[in-house]
C-alpha cells in the first residue's frame, strides 16, 4: 500500500547541489511496523518528509493507497496529509494555545467534521492514550510523556492509513520513551501501520523490520525476528 | 469551520493586548474622525441652514458699493445713492422682486424713566415684517401711515423692551430717543416676537421706526443704508438677482456702485467652507485609515513570523492553503472591525461633545456607522491580504523546523 520507487531528493544551497536521497526503493505492507535506522545526514529526515507528504521527490515515485503524488497540486497534497498519514514529532507540536481536545481535534476541522462528531472523536481518540480525563488543559499544564500521547492521539484521530513518528522518544527520558514505544506496540497490534524513524538502535529494536539508511541510500533492510 | 477560526483570531489576538491595542490605534483614530465628520459636517449644516432661513426666505440684501480711495480721500461705501425713490423704482422695475424694503440704522440711546441703554434704531417699512419673517408680539408693527405721517413711533425688540420696562407693559410708554446730539420723543406702539440670533445679528436688541422719521427727524439724511428685497421662490431669486443687477447698473451708471447679497450665495460660500472643512477631515480619515491598514500589515506580518511553526503543523495536519489564508484573514478582519467598533465609540464621544460645544444636536446616522465599519473591514481585508497569502504559501518543511 505504500510504494517508494528510486526516490530522489535533492536540495540547491544556491548552486550548490545537495543529495539527501539518491535512490531508495522499498514497499511498506498494511499493519507493518517498520523502522528507519541512520546517522545524522543519512537521509532519513528527507525520506520521513517524503513519507509524510510534506514534500515532492526530485525524482521517482511515491504511491500511497494506490495514489502516485509526485504530481499532484499542494492542496491534494494536504488531503493526503490530512486523511492517510498521522505524524508524531520529537518536538511534540501541539499548538499551546488551546487545550488538549482542540488539538485533537484539528485534523477533523480541516476534514470538515461537524462540531459534535469531532468531539466525540477526539475524546475516543484521547481515552486510547488513556488522557482521556485531562481534555481541557493546555499543552505547558501536562508532562512530556503526556504531550506526546496527546499527539499520538492526535495522529489516530482520522484513522490514517500509516502513522510517522519521528524521534517520538527523543525528548523523552528512558522510562517514559518506554511507555510511548509500547503505545506504539499496541497500535500496531491493533493494525495500524507505524512507520519509526530513529537513530538509536535499541528504538528500532520495537520494530518488526528496519530499513537502514547511510548516505542517502539503503544500507539494509532486514525483518526482525 | 468559520466559527472556530473566529475563535483562533480572536484567541490570538486576545494573547497579547497592548499590541493588538497599539495595532488598531490608526483604525481606531481614522474611523472615529469618520464619524466625528460626518455627525459635525451634517450638525453644522443644519444649525447653519436654519440661521440661513432665521434671515427670512429668499432675501436679497442690496448694499452700497466700495468706493475707491483717491487722492485725500479714504476708501469707503457710497453713501449717497440709495434713496426711498431709488428703492421704488427697483421694486417696479424687478418683476421678480416681490418686496423691498428700505434699511437706514444708527446708534441711538434709548431713555425711559431713569433707566437709559444703548441700542440700534432701525428706520424701515411694514414690509421689513415678512421679509424677515418677524412679528410683534404686543401691539403693532410699522404701518404704512407712520410712514406718510413721519410719525414718532417706535417697536421694540424683546431684549430692549425688558431692559427698559421688566415686566410692566410698555404700550403707550413714551421713550425719549438720543441720537447725535438731539433727542426725540418716541411712543411705544409694540414689542417684538424673541428672534433667535443668526446670521442677520440680534434683532431683539433693535427698536424699530418708520424709514420717514428715521432720515427726516433723526439722522437728517436722505439716503438710506441698504435695501432689503424679497423674492417668491429661489428660483425667482436668481432672477430678481438679476433684474436688480441690470437696473441698479444701468440707473447708476456702473455696477460697483452697490452689492447684492443673496441667500443662495450665503449659502453657497458656506457650502465651499463646509466642503474644504470636510475634505480637509476626510483626508486625516483616509490617511489614519491607510496608516492604520500599514499597522495592521505589520502586526500580520509579525503574527505570521511568529507562528511559523504552527502554520507548519496546521499544514502537516492537513490544512489546505485556503485554511492558512482564511484564518489569517479571518484575523486581520477581527483587528479591523474591532478598531472599527471601538473607533465609532470615540468618534460617537467626539461628535456628542463638539455637537454641545458648538450648540447643535448631536448627529450619529446609521449610514456613517455603516460606512466607517465598512472602511475599518475593508482596509483590514486589504492589509491583510498580503500577510495570509504570505502565510498560505509557507513550505511545511521550513516551516516546521522553524524555532
């Protein structure tokens, strides 16, 4: 359901050409967990913004649910964006001026949910993360570990076709990368498709396989057993 | 959809309240000189027409000319053309002029009992009654016999008549009248209606006597000081204008001999002064307007900058560029009509003071609301429309590594 075919990606510092991607083919089946491995400037962010549909290859394909993006308008872009991927970020990115619900709830706005539907899915959404009676704070009145629910809630709450989490862990101490990781575990088990993108190996040891990357190219990509 | 970015605008602007204050001041400023002008410009207007008609409708006053100061002699109005023969004749001569009556006026002091006071005397006809829409109160006005009969009769002003007899009657009270350096004795026969005071001075501190006895007896003239003629309607006012115009010049031999002065011509010079008052104000509306929109630009600008991050996580959530540019101009409405909403209430506190300082009722029409609430949306639609495009087209990726 997701296909990455040669992906390029290439960035101009002026005149000078930078390669972050050069060449990456692999698929990515329904109910996968999967992990990106790779040092810094291996390439992995680049390939989590193409993933994610934040950004067009330079070149080759991506296909999402039998849909090739490499072509189409911005807009149709924020779609996808919208209903097929869920994004969880190191940094958390919640919007600190509304509360937890609200959140959650905007990825259903742009979807254009009616008010009462929305709620009631942002609190399902919620109560999976097991937040479910913190719903009217603000993002600086709750933990870290709890941000990072509250944006996996978030993630869940369209029901997208893959969730990225990107260094989901990494503003996080152990225990609680812990805990997030194992939200992770669940979900999958559960059937949703997650996709880790990581630098720390121990991470990538969640994952069910891991795609390694090294220089913008793939170095391994292995099942664990 | 529309309601919750209402709430995000509103939200956003509500964090930080002295900016958002300081970024509206401009608006504030020019939508409530909007409506100080337009509450003073019809105020003023309609305090200056009901003086205007204060002056009796359709009146035409004719005045000596200039003369010009040659050799030893000092530039002054003629004083020895208008005569009560000349006055006839322009009336039978202007099929246009309805009425006319001649002017002659000093200074007199007036003298009854003990108690004596300075007021104009006026020597003019009964027609002086309709012509400046202004009657007796207590007895009689001029009648066309006094005239004939030069006869020493006097009508009071309201003011002259309570300083010289408070509250007892005047009719049939004798006056002594001093005038240069001779004194007459004058026998009340009225007293006037109260006349607001307008254009035409007070004519509650005049006393009035028959033009006959005034030139005669009085100021031993036989001249007159002015005329004042009388038309059906203001169209007819424009031509008694000019039949006077034609008369006068061909009868004296010239036409800067004598001046008219028309109430359409009051009205037009006061129209002129209104109007370079108005668009002197409306240029300090629209350049408060337009510094105003330059606040609102900027303070977008800055809320755009600022948010960076959070246009890239609305982005990656979904949002589409239409989202991005409605909410920010959703916001830049908000600044607007909000400047708009507190810039109608100074403005509205401006025109109920100005409208008490210069003595008219204070005007505040729904269509000036209206209109300067339009403005304040309007500039904030435009100023911010640059912004939210700006917003609308950000990268996700940039901005989302943005700190």
């Amino acid at each position: 359901m997701i296909e990455v075919k040669d992906m390029h990606k290439t960035y101009f510092m002026g005149k000078i050409k930078v390669p972050a991607l050069r060449g990456v083919t692999f698929g990515v089946q329904d109910g996968e967990f999967l992990a990106i491995m790779g040092p810094s400037g291996s390439g992995k962010s680049t390939l989590m913004h193409l993933m994610g549909c934040l950004d067009y290859p330079t070149e080759g394909e991506y296909w999402i649910d039998g849909r090739e993006i490499s072509s189409i308008s911005d807009d149709r872009l924020a779609e996808i964006r919208n209903q097929k991927i869920g994004f969880v970020f190191q940094q958390f990115n919640l919007l600190s001026r509304t509360t937890i619900l609200q959140n959650v709830e905007v990825p259903l706005i742009y979807r254009g949910v009616n008010l009462r539907r929305r709620r009631q899915l942002a609190k399902e959404a919620l109560e999976k993360v097991g937040l479910g009676h913190r719903l009217t704070h603000k993002p600086n009145e709750i933990s870290g570990g709890q941000k990072q629910r509250v944006a996996i809630a978030r993630a869940l709450v369209n029901n997208p076709a893959i969730i990225l989490a990107d260094e989901p862990t990494g503003n996080l101490d152990s225990k609680t990368g812990q805990e997030i990781l194992e939200i992770f575990t669940d979900l999958n088990s559960q059937g949703h498709t997650i996709v880790l993108v990581t630098h720390e190996k121990e991470i990538a040891e969640y994952a069910r396989r891991v795609i390694e990357l090294r220089d913008g190219r793939i170095l391994k990509d292995e099942v664990v057993v | 959809m529309i309601l919750e970015t209402l709430r995000i605008a509103l939200r956003s602007m509500t964090s930080n309240k002295l900016r958002t204050f300081l970024s509206m001041l401009g608006i504030i400023i020019g939508v409530a000189a909007v409506i100080a002008i337009v509450s003073i410009g019809t105020g003023a207007r309609g305090e200056v027409t009901s003086q205007i008609a204060n002056l009796g409708s359709n009146t035409i006053n004719i005045n000596p000319g200039i003369q010009r100061g040659e050799g030893g002699r000092i530039s002054r109005p003629y004083t020895d053309i208008f005569t009560l023969e000349l006055g006839e004749n322009i009336l039978n001569y202007s099929p246009a002029v309805k009425a006319l009556v001649p002017v002659g006026q000093g200074s007199a002091l007036l003298i009854s009992g003990s108690t004596n006071i300075r007021a104009t005397v006026v020597g003019t006809g009964p027609d002086y009654q309709a012509i400046n829409d202004y009657y007796p109160e207590l007895g009689r006005f001029l009648q066309h016999e006094d005239l004939q009969q030069n006869s020493n009769v006097v009508i009071l002003g309201s003011e002259v008549a309570d300083d010289l007899f408070g509250s007892g009657d005047p009719l049939g009270r004798k006056v002594r009248l001093s005038y240069g350096n001779r004194t007459h004795i004058f026998t009340v026969f009225g007293v006037m209606e109260e006349k607001s005071m307008g254009l035409g001075g007070n004519f509650n501190a005049q006393v009035y006597i028959p033009i006959t006895t005034y030139m005669q007896k009085v100021a031993n003239t036989r001249y007159v000081d002015s005329y004042t003629a009388q038309a059906g309607s203001s169209e007819e006012a424009k031509i008694a204008v000019g039949q006077i115009e034609y008369f006068l010049t061909k009868s004296l031999d010239g036409s800067d001999k004598f001046r008219l002065t028309s109430q359409d011509q009051i009205i037009e010079v006061i129209d002129q002064v209104t109007n370079t008052l108005n668009i002197m104000l409306g240029g300090i509306a629209g350049i408060s307007l337009l510094v105003g929109g330059i606040g609102i630009m900027n303070i977008m600008l800055v809320s755009v900058t600022e948010r960076t991050r959070e246009i890239g996580i609305r982005k990656a959530l979904g949002a589409k560029r239409r989202h991005i540019m409605r909410q920010f101009l959703i916001e830049a409405l908000s600044l607007g009509g909000i400047g708009g909403v507190i810039g109608i209430f100074f403005g509205r506190l401006g025109a109920v003071g100005i409208a008490r300082f210069g003595g008219w009722a204070p005007v505040v029409s729904v269509v000036s609301v209206l209109l300067a609430l339009g403005f304040a949306l309007l500039v904030g639609l435009f100023f911010g429309i640059y912004p939210a495009y700006k917003a609308s087209r950000l990268d996700p990726v940039k901005a989302l590594s943005y700190e």
